[in-house]
C-alpha cells in the first residue's frame, strides 16, 4: 500500500473511531448548534479546528513542544465539557455570531492536536522523513472531522425538520449529553492525571 494512503488511512480512521470517542464529541459540541443549511459556516468551523491542531501535531510529532500526555488527555474532555456548556448556556437556537466557536475549534484543536501526536509518533517510529506521512495523517483527520460533521447535521436536520423538534431543544439535547459525558471522562482522567 501507497505510504501516502496508509496514512490518510490512518489519520480518518483514528478520528473516527469509537473507542477514542473524545474527538468525536468535540466535533459534535462544535457543531451542535448548527444545521444542515449552516454547512458553510460548519466548514469554516472545522477548518479552525484543523489549523489549530495541525499546528500542534506538527509541533509535538517533531519534539519542537512537549506537554505530559496525561495533562492533555485531561484537557480534552475540559475542551468538549466548555464547548458544549457554551451550547447550553446560549441565549438565542439561531447562533447570529459565532467568534466563540472559531476560537473553541481553533484554540481547543492545539489541544486536541497534541493529542493526536502521540498515535501519530507511534506510528512513524524512527522515522526521518516525517513531512509526507503529517501531510497524509492530517488530511485523513479532516477526511474523518467532514464524515463526523456531516453525520451531526444530518441527524440535526431529521430531528429538526422531520421529527419537528425545536432546534434549540435539539441543541440542548445534544449539548447536555456531550457535557455529562465529557464531565465523566475529565473526572476520570483528572484521577489518572493526579495518581
């Protein structure tokens, strides 16, 4: 197999899978309060997320930054908890402005980024020449964040314009869930990080 392929592979597979759920629902939190018809503002959204966590990948994988793994395992699920209880807590179902996101995905995905690293590093080995397998990795993840995002709005628009629930109801819905979840899985990891 192509290494370029291998990678993109690897990178779409990695996001999308279900046992490391946590960039799965930070992906869902962004775009929670969106739907289907908002797909240009959610492109620009993902596309922060994946300049903010391209930087850091590029960064850690090359040993240029270095955070402890367990501090950043907690932070991610601290990243998904905030971002879904700005959902929550949002005044209007409609988002008129949406800088709190663009600074969410961007800022958040240097976390995230650091995150993805550690698989990445793994996979690369003693590996020199690293430009060709980042390039292919990080397009597999934005491959995946587009599959994620296109699920959550899909689903958003056949409970919104078919199961006639209020989109802010839906929102909350979906918000509160990713919260509880993120706020179990940041507890559990602060343990790790503090034992």
């Amino acid at each position: 197999m192509n290494e370029f392929v291998m990678y993109f592979q690897m990178g779409w597979q990695h996001i999308v899978d279900l046992e490391g759920m946590d960039h799965i629902l930070f992906i869902a939190a962004l775009c929670a309060v969106y739907l289907l018809n908002d797909w240009k503002k959610v492109l620009v959204l993902v596309t922060a997320f994946t300049i903010g966590h391209s930087i850091t990948l590029a960064l850690s994988v090359t040993n240029v930054v270095y955070i402890k793994s367990s501090l950043i395992e907690f932070l991610i699920p601290v990243t998904i908890a905030i971002t879904a209880f700005s959902n929550i807590v949002r005044k209007q179902a409609v988002p008129a402005k949406i800088q709190i996101n663009y600074f969410f995905a961007g800022f958040f995905g240097l976390i995230h980024g650091m995150g993805f690293s550690g698989y990445l590093k793994s996979l690369l080995g003693s590996q020199t020449n690293i430009v060709k397998p980042l390039l292919a990795f990080n397009l597999g993840l934005e491959f995946g964040q587009i599959l994620i995002v296109t699920g959550v709005l899909v689903l958003a628009a056949i409970v919104v314009n078919i199961g006639h629930v209020k989109r802010r109801d839906w929102n909350l819905f979906l918000s509160s869930a990713i919260f509880g979840v993120a706020l179990m899985m940041a507890v559990e990891r602060y343990k790790e990080l503090i034992g």
